[in-house]
C-alpha cells in the first residue's frame, strides 16, 4: 500500500506546540493543535486516519508509563517528579485524598479519577506494597524507590493486554536526610527548615511547580534549583543501584 507524504510536516514548533498545551478538558479544544493521525489499531480492524488533538502528555498519562504497557515492555523504571510530596499519614489501605501523593499514581490502580478515567492497569492491592515502600523508605531517610513484580490488567482503552507480569521500579522524588546530612554546610543551611539561612527560591526543594516556581520566568529553574535537584536524583540513583540492576538486568 502506497503511503503519500504528509500535506504539511509535523514539525519540531508542532511538537513544541502541543507539549504546552495542557488542561485541554478545561479549554476550548478548537484553539489547540490538530493534525492529520494514525490511530492506533482499533478491535475493528483500524489503523484511520483522523484530524486528532495533540495536546501536552499529563492530560492522558503523566508517567509516560501506559505505552511501554502495550509494547509489553518487561521492566520499566518509573521516575515521578512530583509537586507533591509524600503525606505520611496517608494510609495505603484506602485511596489518597488530594495532595497526599502525586494524583498519577492511584488512577494506575483502579482509583476513580475524572481526569485519568481510563488509565487502570494494575491491581488495587498493589498500590498499598508501592505506597508501603515508599513510606518505609521515607521514614528511614533513604530515598523513596519500590521494585515491584506487578500483573498487568487488560485495557480496552489503551490497547493493552492483560495477563502477563512486568517488574517495575517506582522513583518518587521527595526529601531524603541522608543525602542532605552529607552536604556542605553552606548548602545544608540553605535548605527548606533551616531557619534564617534558609533561601526563599528553595522553599519547595524539592517539589518545584512546573510552571510559575520563579518570578518572570514560564518554567526555568535558577541554575541553584537545578544542580540540587539534579544532585538529588543522582544520588539517589546511585544509592539504588542494586534495586535498579535487579530490575532492568
């Protein structure tokens, strides 16, 4: 079957475009990126071609984890970088009320969510052993990662197969004392909680917002923001590396 080149590209200002699109269910749809698209193979028999909305990836899956799912891929490191930190006090056993946890997660197991509706995946009792090894973790002061071997849940939505097992190792990016014990002095005291010597651009290390965290500027961090957060997760990387061998092999 001969397959004609686009009518007009979809180029690198299209891709930019539509990642900062986001909250379309709060918006007029007309004013956000279309184009001509392959869907994915429907149950009838598809691929068609329809003028779809491109839109910012958080409206349907935040994790990016849902199409390595239906690639079947077998071990996937999932890193959430959150706004919201880890809540102590919220008990596993029952579904997180808002800004206990970063609102991605539960919809992956089976929580009732108006903006992922469609994203279940796994199962419910599983979300506690996440949860549950995170919090462990947290109370500890080591980093907050959880390897899972999960079963995955057939999804009509997504394309999906259910049936099968992947193992997944869950990053939650959150405080850690034992990497802030090992700082300098000078770097320690700038942190969130340090009294008078604390910086007001670190007030929410590591949880910054995605947009809006710095005066004047859409998303830039400053370049202290950055190299913290990014000496964060490096460490904590590091300090799992076993878990995260044992995962990917």
């Amino acid at each position: 079957m001969a397959v004609l080149p686009p009518s007009r590209p979809f180029t690198l200002a299209d891709m930019i475009g539509a990642s900062s699109a986001f909250n379309t269910s709060d918006r007029d749809a007309r004013a956000y990126p279309h184009t001509s698209y392959w869907t994915l193979v429907a149950a009838d028999g598809g691929p068609c071609a329809v003028n779809d909305l491109f839109t910012d990836g958080g409206d349907v899956d935040n994790l990016a984890l849902l199409g390595m799912l239906r690639r079947r891929i077998p071990a996937v490191v999932v890193f959430i970088n959150s706004v919201w930190p880890l809540a102590l006090d919220h008990d596993p056993r029952h579904w997180p009320d808002d800004g206990q946890i970063d609102p991605a997660v539960a919809p992956l197991f089976g929580q009732p969510s108006p903006r992922w509706p469609h994203n279940r995946v796994f199962p419910p009792s599983a979300y506690r052993e996440v949860v549950s090894a995170w919090q462990a973790a947290k109370r500890a002061g080591r980093p907050l990662v959880a390897s899972t071997r999960l079963r995955v849940e057939a999804n009509g939505w997504w394309g999906i197969a259910g049936g099968w097992e992947l193992s997944v190792c869950w990053v939650y990016n959150d405080r850690v004392p034992t990497w802030e014990a090992g700082l300098p002095d000078e770097v320690r005291q700038a942190l969130p909680g340090a009294g008078k010597t604390s910086e007001a651009s670190l007030a929410r290390f590591p949880h910054y917002r995605t947009i809006g965290e710095n005066a004047g500027a859409l998303t830039r961090l400053t370049p202290t923001q950055a190299n913290l957060l990014a000496e964060l997760a490096g460490w904590g990387v590091l300090e799992s590396s076993a878990m995260l061998r044992a995962v990917l092999g």
